[in-house]
C-alpha cells in the first residue's frame, strides 16, 4: 500500500533529512540520490514521499534540488507564492492522508515576484488579480517597512499558510496527535539556504 514505508518516519526526522540535504545542497556536496534505473522501477509500483513541500512556481525554487533529495522522496506542490487553495488543499491532504506523508514544509523564498507585484499594488491582469486577496494576510501583518519588506512579507505568508495548514479540517486530527508537523520555511536565493521558521 503507499505509503507504508513512512510508517516509522516521524516529521521531526523528516525535518532533519530536508536539514541535511539543504546543508550538502548550499555547500555544494550534493549526492543526487535515487536517480538510478533501479530506484525508478521500483516506484512504478507505489510512492512514499517522506515530505510534502508546498512551494513557489518560481523556476529558481525547485525543491528535489534545493534538498538534494531523488525521485519519490518529496510530494511537491508550487504555485506562485506558495498560497492554498481548493486544488492545493486537496494535493495536500491527499499526500497526507493516504500517502501518510508525516511532515508538510510551506516554503516561501527571496526575489518572490509575487510578493512583489502585491507590494507594488498595481492592478495585476487576468488571474493573476486574485494573488493580492491570498497575499493580503501577510502584506498587513507586517508593521512598517523595513529595509527587507518583501522577504519579511513572504516569510509572513509563509507562517500564515503553515497555520492554515494545520487547522485544515481534514488535516487538524493528523496534526493534534503528532502523526503530521507543519512548519513554515525561507529560501535564500542568495545563500542557497532554508531556515525553518518559528
């Protein structure tokens, strides 16, 4: 059954090998894991991704490299900015749920040109007008205007999604008896780092 090889992994060791594969990954040690032939036959089968990474479209935030992590490993789900919504809620409770994916990483990232184009407040064309309304929450939670207003913005947002996360009426029960974690977190563009937000 998928999923049953998370039965043992919990979200803090999911945590630590995201950890650990973003520490090779900014060092410049990567292994590339689980890439080979092999690996990808024997997942025609079933997949169990230890992690579901919730995280930007932008094309320089690919979350298997950004973790060093190979083909299975990670449920991954990007959309400009890294909001929710019916489709993305459901990817993810799906991952949770029947993949029993124990831990879920809400990654948002510097240079967020979503984040930006809201700050800028010009009317944006198209679909794109309904990124302002899921950014708004992070935009007014941020006091002032520091020097790093857009990366505080996209950090907000990204403790906002966390939370919404978690009080998810389909993932709340998962969460209250420790068999998921959700936490929020922060690509540098510059560093190659993620920091695990509080």
């Amino acid at each position: 059954m998928e999923g049953d090889k998370n039965s043992g992994m919990t979200g803090d060791r999911a945590l630590q090998r995201l950890t650990e594969g973003n520490r090779r990954f900014a060092g410049s040690m990567m292994s590339h894991p689980r890439q080979a032939r092999a690996h990808r036959e024997g997942l025609q089968a079933a997949q169990s991704p230890f992690a579901v990474i919730l995280g930007c479209s932008d094309s320089r935030v690919p979350p298997e490299i950004l973790f060093d992590q190979g083909l299975g490993d990670l449920f991954v789900v990007r959309v400009a900015g890294n909001v929710i919504g019916k489709f993305v809620l459901a990817s993810i409770e799906y991952a949770a749920k029947h993949l029993h994916t124990p831990l879920i990483m809400v990654l948002g990232h510097s240079g967020c040109g979503a984040v930006h184009a809201v700050i800028e407040g010009e009317p944006l064309p198209g679909h794109l007008s309904m990124l302002p309304e899921a950014l708004r929450p992070a935009l007014d939670s941020i006091e002032g205007r520091p020097e790093n207003h857009a990366d505080e913005v996209a950090m907000a947002n990204a403790r906002i999604t966390a939370r919404l996360l978690r009080e998810d009426q389909a993932l709340s029960d998962l969460v209250h008896s420790e068999a998921l974690k959700v936490v929020p977190a922060f690509y540098s563009l510059e560093t190659g780092e993620v920091e695990v937000l509080s």
